[in-house]
C-alpha cells in the first residue's frame, strides 16, 4: 500500500515517526494506531476513547492509518496512483 500524505507530503517526509500516535505520550494522553480501514477496529477503539473522555480521564489519540482511494475533488487526476494500481 502506498504511503498517505498530509498536505501533499508523504507522511514518512513529514513526521518523524512512524506512527504520529506516538507523539501522544508527550502530552501526557494515551495514543494508538489502528488499521483505517478496518471498520470494527475504527469504531471499538473510537468508542473506547469516547468513553475514556466521558469518565473524566481526558482526550485519546486515534490515529486511523488509511489508504485514499480517491482524490481530494473531482479535478484530482489520481496522478500519486499508478494506472496499474488503479486497474488492480
């Protein structure tokens, strides 16, 4: 799968970890990574963080680690995309 951007920057130039759940522990709150496109993992852990924030034990990070299938607007040419991929 190839990499997501943020801000047409792919994320491995832009951040310096692995996973941006990581930074969480230097705000002194608990951070994962999940699986974007896995559904059931999305919600059980949104839900889980949701709950969390309304016990009282403050904000979670979720980073939901996705793949774009398609482009921002219609103008978008997928030009990040191979035209093999995109037949695959």
């Amino acid at each position: 799968m190839p990499y997501v951007t943020l801000n047409a920057v792919p994320v491995e130039v832009g951040v310096p970890t692995q996973h941006i759940a990581d930074r969480a522990s230097a705000y002194g709150i608990p951070g994962v990574t999940v699986d974007g496109n896995d559904l059931l993992e999305v919600y059980t852990t949104a839900a889980a963080a949701v709950k969390r924030a309304r016990m009282g034990a403050g904000p979670s990070l979720v980073e939901a680690k996705t793949y774009r299938w398609r482009g921002h607007s219609k103008s978008n040419r997928n030009l990040y995309r191979s035209q093999e991929e995109i037949q695959a």
